[in-house]
C-alpha cells in the first residue's frame, strides 16, 4: 500500500505532532550529553507535578532517587555513549511533592549531526500498576514460604510423636522394632 493511501486512512488530528507528543500515553524527555533537559511533554509534566519551565534545565538524574540517580550516571550514561541505547531500566521519579513514581525508562541517544549537538531521547512509562502486582508476588511468596516452614515443623512434630513417647520423650513400641 502507499504512503498516500494510509495517510489518508489516519484521523487529520493525528498529523499534529505537538498533539502527538504532549498528549502522548508515556513521557518524553530530551536531554543533551550532559544529561540536561532541553524538551518534555505534558504527560511528564502532569506525572511528576513538576512545572514545564521547572524542569526545562534540570539535570534528568535530579528527578530521580539517589539509588537511581547512580544508576543512571553509571550505567545508563555509559551504555548510551557506548551503545547508544538503554531498554527497560526500572527506576523512580521523584514528584514536586516528595512522591516517587515508579517508571520504566528507556532511551536512545542520537550522534551530532550538521551542526546540531547529539540528544539523548528518552521515554517513560509508568510502571506503578507493575511495581505493585510484582510487591503483592513478593508478598505472596513470602507468605508462602513461611507456611512452608511451619508445615515443615508441624511435620517433625508429628514424626516425633509417632515414634516417641509423648510424656517421657523415650522410643515408643514403633521405634522399638
């Protein structure tokens, strides 16, 4: 099919890229090398309760927990420079009011080209509903584990029992034959 054709078959609003990018169902940040950032959109900006112009300028590891903030620096800074990509990196977004966001980020990095310094593109899912369900498994297994444990002792008890005398703790007739 032609380009024409399936252009002709998208909805007009959905030729508006700025419509496209501030309304997108993820956010976007771009940032220089130096990890500054330079464009965001509005789903961002709603998630992280940070003002537009607040944000426009902050180092992108600012938005995130000191744990994250490492990881970004060391590791997602590195693969982007060497690889030019990161994929699915679990972290947190701290909001303008001291929340945190839980989020998975991936991010490309494009070289300079004609001029125009590289840029670091970066999208953000949110992964609270994730976080959460994995917290519950967590739980769930630990829950799990300990009944495992009190079975296991439940077990033993019971196996003392049918071979030992309950009141003088010697070999009952069973463990005498």
């Amino acid at each position: 099919s032609s380009p024409v054709r399936e252009a002709a078959l998208v909805p007009a609003e959905v030729h508006d890229f700025e419509q496209l990018w501030d309304e997108a169902p993820c956010g976007y940040l771009v940032t220089g090398d130096d990890g500054v950032v330079t464009a965001v959109n509005q789903t961002f900006v709603a998630w992280s309760g940070h003002r537009r112009e607040d944000l426009l300028g902050t180092p992108v590891r600012r938005l995130m927990p000191i744990g994250d903030q490492i990881l970004w620096t060391t590791h997602c800074m590195t693969q982007l420079a060497i690889g030019g990509a990161v994929a699915e990196v679990a972290a947190e977004i701290v909001a303008a009011d001291g929340g945190r966001r839980a989020v998975l980020l991936s991010a490309t990095r494009t070289p300079p080209v004609d001029g125009r310094p590289a840029q670091v593109r970066i999208i953000v899912f949110s992964a609270h509903e994730r976080r959460q369900y994995e917290l519950e498994l967590v739980a769930a297994r630990r829950r799990a584990e300990e009944s495992e444990a009190r079975r296991a002792v439940v077990e033993a008890d019971l196996h003392h029992l049918a071979w030992h005398d309950s009141l003088t703790g010697l070999l009952n007739r069973a463990g005498l034959t």
